[in-house]
C-alpha cells in the first residue's frame, strides 16, 4: 500500500514529526512518499519557477499513485501547501486520513475533506 504523507515543514519540530510519522508507516512495511525528502536533480540549473514547477508535478504524480493520504494538521497553522495536497487529494477521490497535532481547532475546508480523524 502507498502512502502520500502531507505535512507543513516551516519549523524544525514539524519537520521532524513528518519523519517520525514516515518512519512509523514504514515499520509496517508502508510504501510511503514524503515531499520533503525528494529533491530535483541540478535544481540550481533552473529558475525558482522552472524548479517549482518540476517539484509541483512529482508531488501531484506522487498523490495520484498513493492510495491513501495521511496529513499530519495543525488546525489552522497549517501551510498553503498542506491544505492545497488536501484538497486535490480528496478532489481526486482518495481517502484523507488526518492525523491531529494539536487542539487548536482545524480548517472548516480540512475538516470536510478528510475519510477520518486520528
């Protein structure tokens, strides 16, 4: 099974956390992507869109061969991008699993886009 495991990485704690989650789903011998470990080979040959463009398409390519989704959410400290692989997740019919991080109350778009909560 194939995992997409979304997550904000603005700060080092949530950085890790991704990997730690990573790490969880992999003990169970998951499948599993997380954006922030693939990089594009000779990335400063591009310019920032050339680059962000080519992260953009491997990080959807990735979603759409998951079979599920499980998003690490910090209610609505998440980023842009989290919500974003969110939405098209759901979008394309996947199961969207979040995991909560913390109390603070979530995005109303999230909390309707999600197969389940832990």
């Amino acid at each position: 099974m194939k995992f997409y495991l979304a997550s904000p990485f603005d700060t080092e704690e949530k950085r890790e956390n991704a990997l730690k989650a990573k790490q969880l789903l992999k003990d169970k011998q998951f499948d599993v992507y997380l954006p922030l470990e693939h990089t594009i080979p000779n990335a400063w040959d591009y310019t920032n869109a050339e680059w962000g463009a080519m992260v953009f398409a491997q990080d959807i390519a990735a979603i759409k061969g998951a079979d599920i989704i499980v998003a690490l959410s910090y209610g609505r400290e998440s980023t842009a991008g989290t919500n974003f692989e969110i939405g098209y997740a759901f979008a394309k019919g996947k199961q969207v699993i979040l995991v909560e991080m913390t109390d603070n109350i979530m995005s109303l778009m999230v909390a309707n886009g999600r197969y389940a909560t832990v």
